[in-house]
C-alpha cells in the first residue's frame, strides 16, 4: 500500500514534512504500509500505511491464495473500514478491537468492527508518534514512543528526539487478551 493522495502531516498541530536538511528538497511525508494485524478468527488481515487517515481490510484467504490472479483479487477485495487518524502502532485483541496510535495527537483509539465507532482509549501528554504496539496474554497493551517526527529526516538533519525512548503499557477494556490462532 501506498501513501494516500495528498496526504499532509500535523503533529500536534505543526506542519511536518520530510526534511533531510543538506541541500536536500523538503517533500511531503510519504511512509507507506507499515502496520497489520489479524481479526480474532484470522480470517481478515487490517492494514494502515503510516501517510494516511483510513483503516482497510483484506480477507486473508485471498492473500494465502497460489492462484495466478490471487494478487489483483486482493487488490480488488480491500475495503475501506473506516477514518482512524495517522497511525503508526497497530494491533487487535481478543475481543477483536483494533487499537491504533494516533500520530498527530497524544491518543490511542481503538476501532470497533461490530459497529464500525472509532474512540480514544488512551490520551497522555507523555505520548507522541507511537508505534510497536503488543497485546499479551496478561490482559495489556505494550507501546513505545518513538517521536519519529522528530528524527533528522523530519527536522532538517538534527534529531530532536527527547529520550527516554521508554515502553508503557494500559490494561485492554473488557478483559481482551493477546489473539491465539490455532
């Protein structure tokens, strides 16, 4: 998946850009696929790139599919789930809800496919530009805070990344636990 057409980035309200800084052209932030996880039965794959608003789905079959046309019947069964904010964290629980960071807030949301709501579930100053999130069997959802706006590539070439780059974790609602296929 690619970056959705003209996608513009604000973190915490500020205009972000790709900037290398050397010369080089500032361009718009154009991070692809980098997020995907499973629905509880593994019978859908949800994906998000990281320039982009909407979250979509694919059923999985068509993605283990050998068929010779198995790649143009995926593209062409990818549904638009719903507008979910910049993301780059994503990950599903048991009771299948999808939790995704929110990159230009100090969010977490979680989507609901049962009725399609999207809602804050965590909201902290501490965070910005989540991501590498994990659900455990304990109950919880591990992330990090990696401040990727802030990393030389955004920032004209000086990093201004505030350590510490530090886990945390929130207890999942409704008792959702780490998914286990068999």
């Amino acid at each position: 998946m690619r970056s959705e057409p003209r996608f513009f980035l604000q973190v915490w309200g500020m205009p972000t850009y790709h900037n290398p800084g050397m010369g080089q052209p500032i361009t718009p932030i154009t991070f692809g696929s980098d997020g995907i996880t499973l629905s509880v039965d593994g019978e859908t794959l949800d994906s998000r790139v990281v320039s982009g608003r909407y979250l979509y789905s694919v059923p999985t079959a068509l993605l283990r599919s050998q068929d010779p046309t198995s790649e143009l019947l995926s593209s062409g069964a990818v549904k638009t789930l719903t507008q979910k904010g910049v993301s780059d964290g994503l990950e599903s629980d048991s009771n299948d809800i999808t939790s995704a960071s929110s990159s230009e807030t100090n969010f977490i949301v979680t989507f609901n496919p049962v009725n399609g709501t999207v809602q804050t579930f965590v909201r902290d100053l501490r965070l910005n530009w989540t991501d590498t999130m994990s659900v455990t069997t304990d109950g919880h959802l591990y992330f990090m805070k990696n401040q990727l706006h802030n990393a030389p590539s955004q920032q004209g070439g000086v990093g201004k990344r505030v350590k510490p780059y530090k886990p945390y974790r929130v207890p999942l609602p409704n008792g959702g636990k780490e998914i286990m296929l068999k």
